[in-house]
C-alpha cells in the first residue's frame, strides 16, 4: 500500500496514532537545518563570489547566482517524498549536445532555475525561521511542559517551565507535565496543516509545471521519432548492401557454377557434385532475394504502398481481396502501413485458420486508414507475441494508432489509422513535338 500524504492523513480519524505526525515533524526538522545551512552557505560563497567578480567581470557571481538553487531544489523536491509522495521530477531538460557551455546556456533559458533561486533565497530568509516557530509552538512548548518534572529535579530549586511561570514544587511541575501532554495532541493537527502546505508550496516552485511536461513529452516524441528514422535508414542500408553486394556475388558464383557444370563430362561424379552446388546456389539466391524483400521491398519504394500491399496480398499463402485507394505518402507512413499490413497477413496465415483474408485501405481527409479483416477463429492478443507490439509503438511515434477486435469466434479486424498528407505527385513531362 502506498503511503498517503500527510494533507490525507490530517483528515482521518487515525491520524495521531499514525506516522503523519512524524513524518511531519521530521520534515519541518530537515527544513530548518536545511535552511540554516543554505543561509550560512549562500553567505560565504555570495562573498567569494564578489571576491571573484571583481577580476572576472561578474561571471563567478552570475553562476552563483544561477546555479545555488539547483541542487537545493532537487534535495527539497526529494525530501517531499515522506509528506507528499506524490511525483515530483526535475523540470530541467537535458541538453541536446554535451559539454558544460550547453548545459549553462540551457540552465540560464529555463523558468525552472530562476523558480529554483527564488524558493532557495526564500527557503533562508523566510521558510527556515517560520519552521522553527511553528515547531516550537507545536511541539517545543509541549515538550518542555512535559520536561517540568526532570528539570525540576535537575536544578533543585524554582523553574520556569517552557519561560512562561515559576515552579518550585513536583505538584506543581507534574500538573505542568499533564498540561503538556494535553496541548500536544492538538498542536500535532496545526503542525500537520503547516507541513502540508509547506510541501504544497514547495511542490508549486519546484516541480514541473504543465507547459515544461508539454515540451519534454514533445521533446521525447521527437527523440522517437528519430530513433525510427535512423533505425529506418539501417534498413535501407542492409537492403542497398545485400542487392548490390552478396546478391550479385551470389548470380556469379550461380553462373559460374551453371558453366562449369556444361563443361563437366556427363554422368560423371564431378557433375553430379556441380549440379548440387549449383541448385544449392539458385536456392540461396531464391532465399536470399525474399529476404532483401522483406527488409524493404524494392516496389513500395518505386510505386508507393498501394502497390507494396497489393505484391504482399499476392505472396500470401491465402486468397486476399484488396481494395485499395491510396495516393504516394511520405515514406515513414508507407512504410508503418507496408509491415503493419504484412505482419497482420502472416497472423492470419499462421494462426486464424481464415479461408480469405480482406483488405481495405483509404486517404480521406488527411488520414491514412487501413484495416486487415479475416472471418477465422478470433481470439487473438497482440500482447501474446504476435509482433505488433513493436509495430504498434512505430505507429504511435507518427501520431497513429493500432488497435485489433478479435472476439472469440471472429472476426478479426486490425486497424491502422496514421494522419498524414499526400504526397504531391509530379507533373507530367511533355513529349517533345514532332
């Protein structure tokens, strides 16, 4: 079970016999000495800083200035955890080459730094002291009434139990220490409150905000995006390298093999020998050409997705109807949509036992929709391995979707939607006049 907040916590009837008391005491502690820290810190190095900038121009001071906020603000943003669990990541975005110049300019860019630097100048000369009263309020009065008994014993003679009265005798110093025990209860709901919207504030200042989310998603969508381009153009090169290297080594060595095999004498063993290595040859090729195929059909790079599906529909172990209207579209989406539609074809091969498979694909309205419908068993889940986990993420990175309804019993239908606009078709060249 995740631990609630101390905010939850205040509002439950188990709340002193619970650990939100602690977590709250323990959180108002680590501010003050935090604080303190900072403020003695921040003093000594705001010194050297102006030591510095009277030879360099202020650029020590500048950095800081810029830069104290920091690594206060991601131990603050860690030390939320036990009052407010919620997620607090870091609102900094990573720089897009390395190098300290990159991540000082980005630094220097951000709302966040300048957030952080407000909320450490404000944690040492505001928050520290104000934690400090509230504790001494809410926890220090208390225990000091409850004290009256020992120290009385200790000094021997009159007190003044927590600087408020005289005592000089154990009646009187235990009556104090009830007194005590009685004010702390209720405090302990006040110093609750406090700790909660301490966090509050510091979970404001210091996380992430909505527009900061919106780009780094942007940022990782974009990351994806070039992932499966690069990954894309590996594709491509393994395909040129295949064609125009071991498949041309390949129709050598066949023909080779075909020569000497008509020079060998007939019925002898060194002809037999050469008509196995030969058959053996073609074989390779035959397997060979199918895989440079699969990797990046040669015809969806000519002649577009439409044509791609159509020499897949033709391939397949099982009869497919196509319907098909599609204009050239960037080579990202012809490509999702080429192996989507295959690894959808060689399920219902494998697995639905479908007499027919159909094919369906449109562009309307700068959508791109295919969907891959057979009338086998059903039942399928893409989440069991059937290879479209992967794709599905490929899809997702140009802003499309996959989805598949299989009930039990059929029919299966896969559909691909990818928005996207066509591509303009080039203008016909005119033959030259007669």
């Amino acid at each position: 079970m995740a631990q609630e907040s101390v905010w939850t916590a205040l509002w439950r009837r188990g709340y002193l016999a619970g650990s939100a008391p602690w977590r709250a005491l323990g959180y108002l502690g680590g501010g003050v000495v935090l604080g303190v820290v900072v403020l003695v810190g921040g003093l000594a190095a705001a010194l050297a800083g102006v030591a510095l900038s009277l030879v360099l121009i202020g650029l020590p001071l500048l950095a800081l200035l810029t830069f104290t906020g920091i690594p206060v603000a991601a131990l603050e943003r860690r030390r939320l955890r036990p009052v407010d669990p919620g997620p607090a990541p870091t609102p900094h975005r990573t720089p897009e080459v390395p190098g300290i110049h990159a991540w000082f300019a980005l630094r220097v860019k951000e709302q966040a730094t300048w957030r952080e630097l407000s909320y450490t100048a404000l944690l040492a000369l505001v928050l520290w002291p104000l934690d400090l009263l509230v504790l001494a309020c809410t926890v220090g009065v208390p225990a000091l009434l409850i004290a009256a008994p020992a120290q009385l014993a200790l000094d021997g003679g009159e007190i003044r139990a927590a600087k408020l009265w005289l005592i000089g005798d154990y009646p009187s110093a235990f009556a104090a220490a009830l007194l005590g025990l009685a004010l702390l209860a209720p405090l302990l709901y006040p110093l609750g409150g406090y700790a909660a919207a301490r966090a509050a504030l510091a979970r404001l200042l210091l996380a992430p905000r909505e527009a900061e989310l919106s780009s780094r998603l942007a940022e990782v969508t974009r990351s994806r995006a070039r992932l499966v381009d690069a990954f894309e153009a590996e594709r491509r090169r393994v395909e040129r390298d295949l064609h125009d290297g071991a498949q041309q080594r390949l129709v050598a060595l066949t023909m080779a093999l075909g020569l000497a095999r008509l020079d060998a004498t007939p019925g002898s063993p060194l002809a037999a020998q050469l008509a196995t290595a030969h058959d053996e040859a073609g074989n390779v090729l035959t397997e060979l050409r199918e895989l440079i195929r699969g990797i990046h059909p040669q015809v969806l790079a000519d002649y577009g997705l439409a044509a791609a599906i159509e020499d897949a529909a033709d391939r397949s172990p099982i009869p497919v109807d196509t319907d098909l209207d599609l204009p050239r579209l960037p080579e990202p989406v012809e490509s999702a949509g080429y192996f989507t539609t295959r690894e959808a074809l060689t399920n219902i091969a494998r697995h639905s036992e479908a007499p027919r498979a159909h094919i369906t694909a449109r562009h309307e309205r700068g959508l791109l929709r295919i969907d891959v419908r057979d009338e086998g068993k059903g039942g399928a889940d893409p989440g069991r391995g059937t290879g479209l986990t992967g794709l599905a993420d490929r899809i997702a990175v140009l802003d499309g979707t996959l989805t598949v309804t299989s009930p039990p019993g059929g029919p299966t239908v896969l559909s691909m939607e990818i928005p996207c606009r066509a591509q303009p078709q080039p203008a016909p060249v005119p033959k030259d006049a007669d």
